[in-house]
C-alpha cells in the first residue's frame, strides 16, 4: 500500500506496510486507491463541459468522503461504490476507463505533491458538500468542480495548471464551506453563546460523535420522551449552541475530548456511541458492543444504521446498559468542567463594535486564531502552551478538535467578551474567515493588515482544504504544525513560502515573541 495523505502518516514519509498507522488495512487501502480510480474514470467519460446530474455528484462526494482518514475501513462497502462507479462509466461512455493510482504516487514529486493538494482538498471538501447534500443544499459550482479536478489528476502534467488548480480548490471549497454554513444555520438557527457541561448525568444516554448535524437531530427526535440522555463527542460539541438543537432538554452535555482519546474515553462506558463521521479509530474488543455507525463511516462488524435512520439499534442498547447509576463529573484535559462554544459570525458580528471599539482603545491588542484539527502524536501540547502564554490582552478564536487542548481553560474575558472564543467545526472556518473580512473591513485594511495570527493544527484532508481556501483568499503567514505534511515536496514547499510566508511551528515561546513583535 502507499498513503501519506495524514499527518500521522508512517516516519513522516508514507504508509507503505500491511497497514497504516491509522489501523486501515492494505487490501482496503488498494480498494481506495480503486475507487479513486474509478471516479477519475467518471470524469473522463464526461464531456468536459457536461453538468454532472444528481446521481454522478452524489457518487462522487460520497466516494471522496469514503476514503478521507478515519472514515471507512470496511471493504465490502468500498468495493459496492467501485461497483456502482463503473456501471454508472457503462452507462455513459460504453466502457470502463479507470485510473491507475499507481501512476499518481510514482509520478514525478512535485507533480505527485501538487496533484495530491489537490485530491486530499477535494476529499475534504466532500465531506462538507456531503453534511449540505442531506440537508437538501448543492452547489452546481461545486458538484462541477469535483469532476474537473478528478479529470487533471488523471491527466494534467503542467506544473502551472496544476498550482493554479490548487488555488482553485480553495476557491472553491470556500463556496462549499458557504453552503455548508447556510444548510446548518437555516436548518437549526444561528449559533449563539452556550454552555456546556462534562457531567454525565445518571441514567441512560447515548454518545454521538462526528460533525454531521442532521444525523444528532434525528436522533434527539427519536429519543425524545424515552428517558434517554445524549451527549455530544469531539467535532459535535457546537452543535449545542444552534437553536433547534439547543431546544432538546435531553441535549444534555458533551462527553470527553477530542477523537484521538477515544480508545481510552469509550473504554469501559455504559452507553452507546454512534459515530457520523471520522474519526473513527479501530475498535477495541472492550467497547465493540457498543460502536454504531451511520453514513458514510464504516467498521467490519458494527452495526451499520441505514438510509432508514432508524436508530432502533442504539436505543435499545442505551437502555440496556443503563448509563452510570450516578452523575459522572469528567473533565478537560485541564481539569475544566465546563465548555463553552457558539462563537460564530452572528454572534461576534453583532458584538462586532464592541470589539472595534476594544482594539482601538487597546483593550484587545491582538487576535490568534487557534485551530484545526487534533492528533495523537507528541508535539501537539504546543498548543495548549501557546495559548496558555498568549498575552492577557488577547482574543482567541479557535475552531475543530484541536480545541480540546485548551477549551476547558478559563482565561478571563476582556470588554465582557470571553478571551477564548469557539467559532464551531473545522467547516466553521468560514465563519472565522467572515470575522476576519468584517474586522478588516471595520478598520478599512486588508486581512494581512490586521492585528491577527493564524496558527493552525493539521490531521486530515478537510484540514488541507480549509488550508487552501485561507491560501486562496491571500492569507499570509500562516503558522502551521505539528508537521507539514509529507505530501508536500520542497519544491512546493519554497512556493507556499515564498508567495505565503506559510511558516512551520517552532515553540510557542519563540512563535508569540516573533507575531508580537511585528
Ligand atoms: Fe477533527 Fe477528525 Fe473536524 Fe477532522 S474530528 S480531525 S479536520 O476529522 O474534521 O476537526
Ligand atoms: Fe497512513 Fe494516514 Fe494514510 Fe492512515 S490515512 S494509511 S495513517 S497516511
């Protein structure tokens, strides 16, 4: 087998055994590898300008969503959507014109890093139009892209096309980002300032986890009135801060930290998980009986919940186990007990004079946006340090898993605001990126021009294109860790450098002395 598209990825270089660091195996890496292949052959039997239908787009963002980290090991699953792929090429072209990934990982590095920018970012990207999709929002613009992007992987050779292609993957994961944002706060509302608990209270509950919303409202739905509690899990702690959400009294609190503890936290747990989306880490024997899956995310041997979403299968095991027969305090990796979350755009822009106002009397020096995704590898405490040590006169935002490094710490508030700020889900980066264009446009200068820093965590694919659509709207100095990734050659790298000043972490006591200096 052979992956590199995570940060964990094997000696920094590339997954290249029976199996990866992430536990898939390498016959379902070679299945991936295959469906990558077969949806290349999708675009290619497509007429270049053709408006891909519902049933080409869906494919396709499903196929991309299956092979980012975390998401699916289960092989059967893999080879159906392989299956249905090239009757689908039949049905169009006549014939089956698949790619050889091969071709793609032995090919020329720099070729190999731009093309892999680019396929990591639509897989991200998927994942996204996918949560819009089942609420009934596309985008044409989008849905196109997908093919156009697959159709240069498979073919595209110029070094030039290829760089501007990854641009436009940014670009154009911002309108998905846009979708995505608009689907979620139609449907449950805008987000506003919510407190979160960490007890678990006595009684039945099930844990839900994941990033997909529509799958927890079900599911507060069908156990609304059964004396069952639920409790959210890394990536679905936001979702207490949307109204129709909120609304459910048996939303009760969230459970643990971010996904890589999760062999540790769902050891021993009397009550269900049921997963939405990665990241799903292999499942230990001590909790099997208790591991659901829905969607896309996929496990041997877990019960997989269906297009039907009947959640009969977790409910019942939710009351079988019981829960705790007592309330059950947890904590942050801090200690903290409480979380809060629901800083997103509606609520900082409606405070946003507040906050002009605050910079300009210099209660607020500087801004750091302090996000993205969480990792189990050492180094990552950097970013508990960094925000530990930021100045007293600094507003935090951060967004996605990364957060649970430092969302329990309690660091004060300055002009009523708090100074750590939770912005939503890794998708939410939209709505960071719409604080940052309003606060530029308050203070009549570009984003580049305004007291903020971004520093960023990178794990997996939706982290890579939320990375390009920073880059695409002209971001600079970016700080970016624990690593970079491996699928970025040094010819590339000098290019995010030079025209970005994309800048790898070093400590935070040497990154804040040079932010702040400036
Ligand atoms: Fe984290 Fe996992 Fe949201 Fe990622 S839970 S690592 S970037 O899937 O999606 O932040
Ligand atoms: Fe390795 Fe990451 Fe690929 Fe898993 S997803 S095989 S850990 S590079």
């Amino acid at each position: 087998m052979f992956c590199f598209q995570c940060e964990q990825t094997a000696l920094g270089k590339g997954c290249t055994k029976h199996q990866g660091v992430c536990g898939k195996k390498d016959h379902t890496a070679h299945l991936q590898d295959e469906l990558t292949g077969a949806m290349i052959g999708l675009a290619r039997v497509m007429e270049k300008e053709e408006a891909p239908n519902d049933e080409v787009s869906r494919l396709v963002m499903k196929g991309l969503f299956t092979t980012v980290t975390n998401v699916n090991f289960n092989d059967p699953t893999i080879k159906k959507q392989v299956e249905d792929l090239h009757n689908l090429q039949k049905a169009i072209g006549g014939e089956i014109c698949d790619f050889d990934m091969q071709e793609l990982w032995s090919a020329n590095e720099d070729i190999r890093s731009l093309k892999s920018l680019i396929l990591f970012g639509l897989r991200g990207m998927a994942a996204y139009a996918y949560h819009a999709d089942v609420l009934g929002y596309h985008n044409e613009d989008v849905n196109a892209f997908f093919l156009t992007a697959l159709r240069a992987i498979g073919g595209e050779e110029d070094m030039d096309m290829l760089l501007a292609l990854v641009m436009d993957t940014g670009n154009v994961n911002l309108q998905c980002m846009a979708m995505l944002d608009k689907a979620n706060t139609e449907t449950y509302g805008t987000p506003e300032p919510t407190e979160v608990s960490m007890t678990i209270e006595k009684g039945p509950f099930i844990i839900i986890t994941g990033h997909d919303l529509h799958d927890l409202y079900l599911l507060l739905e069908q156990t609304k009135d059964k004396g069952i509690n639920i409790y959210t899990h890394g990536e679905m702690l936001p979702t207490h801060a949307y109204p129709k959400l909120k609304a459910y009294a048996h939303l009760k609190g969230n459970f643990g930290t971010a996904w890589q503890n999760q062999q540790k936290e769902f050891d021993g747990v009397p009550a269900p998980i049921l997963y939405t989306t990665n990241c799903l880490m292999p499942v230990k024997d001590s909790y099997s009986d208790r591991v659901f899956t829905t969607e896309v995310v996929s496990y041997p041997e877990m019960v997989h919940i269906g297009p039907d979403k009947d959640f009969t299968p977790v409910i019942e095991k939710a009351l079988e186990l019981g829960g705790y027969p007592e309330d059950h305090k947890m904590t942050g990796i801090n200690g903290g007990s409480v979380l809060t979350t629901g800083f997103a755009r509606g609520t900082v822009l409606s405070v946003a004079d507040k906050v002009v106002e605050a910079v300009k009397s210099g209660s607020i020096s500087h801004f750091f946006l302090v996000g993205g995704c969480d990792g189990a590898k050492p180094g990552r405490n950097y970013y508990t340090e960094f925000v530990k040590q930021t100045p007293d006169d600094s507003i935090v935002l951060t967004l996605a898993c990364g957060k649970y490094r430092f969302n329990d710490l309690d660091l004060g508030t300055i002009a009523g605001l708090p100074r750590i700020m939770d912005v939503g889900q890794c998708n939410d980066a939209y709505s960071a990126i719409q604080i940052a264009l309003a606060l530029a446009d308050a203070f009549d200068c570009t984003v580049n021009e305004l007291p903020l820093t971004l520093v960023l965590s990178w794990y997996e694919q939706k982290a890579v294109c939320v990375l390009l659509t920073l880059l695409s709207l002209g971001i600079k100095n970016i700080y970016l860790g624990p690593t970079l990734p491996a699928f970025v050659s040094p010819n590339v790298l000098n290019v995010l450098v030079e025209r970005f000043g994309l800048t790898p972490i070093s400590t935070p006591e040497e990154d804040l002395k040079k932010i702040l200096e400036k």
